[in-house]
C-alpha cells in the first residue's frame, strides 16, 4: 500500500498543478473544453492514462465540463500515485 501524503506535501505538490485543488482526501480538477467531443476526446485519453497507471479517477462530464477525482481508496487518502497520474492527465489538458 502507498504512503499516504501529508497536508504539506500535498499543497506543495499542487502548487506544479494548477488546475488541481484539495478537496478533504482528494484532489479534484474542473475543466472546460470547446464542446462535447473535445471534452469526450479528453475523457478517452485520460481513460487509457488510468489504465496503463492502474489507477482510475471519478470522472462526471456535463456537456462540455468534466470534473476529476482522484483519491487512494485502498490507502484512505492521497499517495504519491494520485499526484503523479494528476499531472499525466494535465499534460493532455
């Protein structure tokens, strides 16, 4: 099981993701995209990210609006693994 990270780290991690915030036990990302199909070419490549990281974000697409979760379940709260899948996904923003 990952190391669960502290209140320090996590903020000075987000500080290299800008579109990422804490939210209790995990970090969450708001993002805007020109229209459906942008947003779902977002969601598909942020898919095939997860599954070759093995760890899965929620993911709630409102038109052209997708929100992402990602917290640890297996180790109650935020590891190493969430911020790293957090800025694979950012680069593909």
């Amino acid at each position: 099981m990952s190391r669960l990270l502290d209140g320090e780290e996590i903020a000075r991690q987000l500080q290299e993701l800008p579109d990422w915030k804490q939210d209790g036990d995990q970090i969450v990302a708001d993002l805007e995209f020109d229209d459906f199909g942008a947003a779902m070419v977002f969601v598909n490549r942020t898919a095939e990210q997860a599954e070759e990281a093995n760890h899965h974000p929620d993911i709630d697409i409102r038109w052209n609006k997708v929100h992402l979760a990602l917290t640890s379940h297996d180790a109650g709260g935020l590891t190493q693994q969430d911020i790293e899948l957090a800025h694979r996904i950012s680069e593909g923003t």
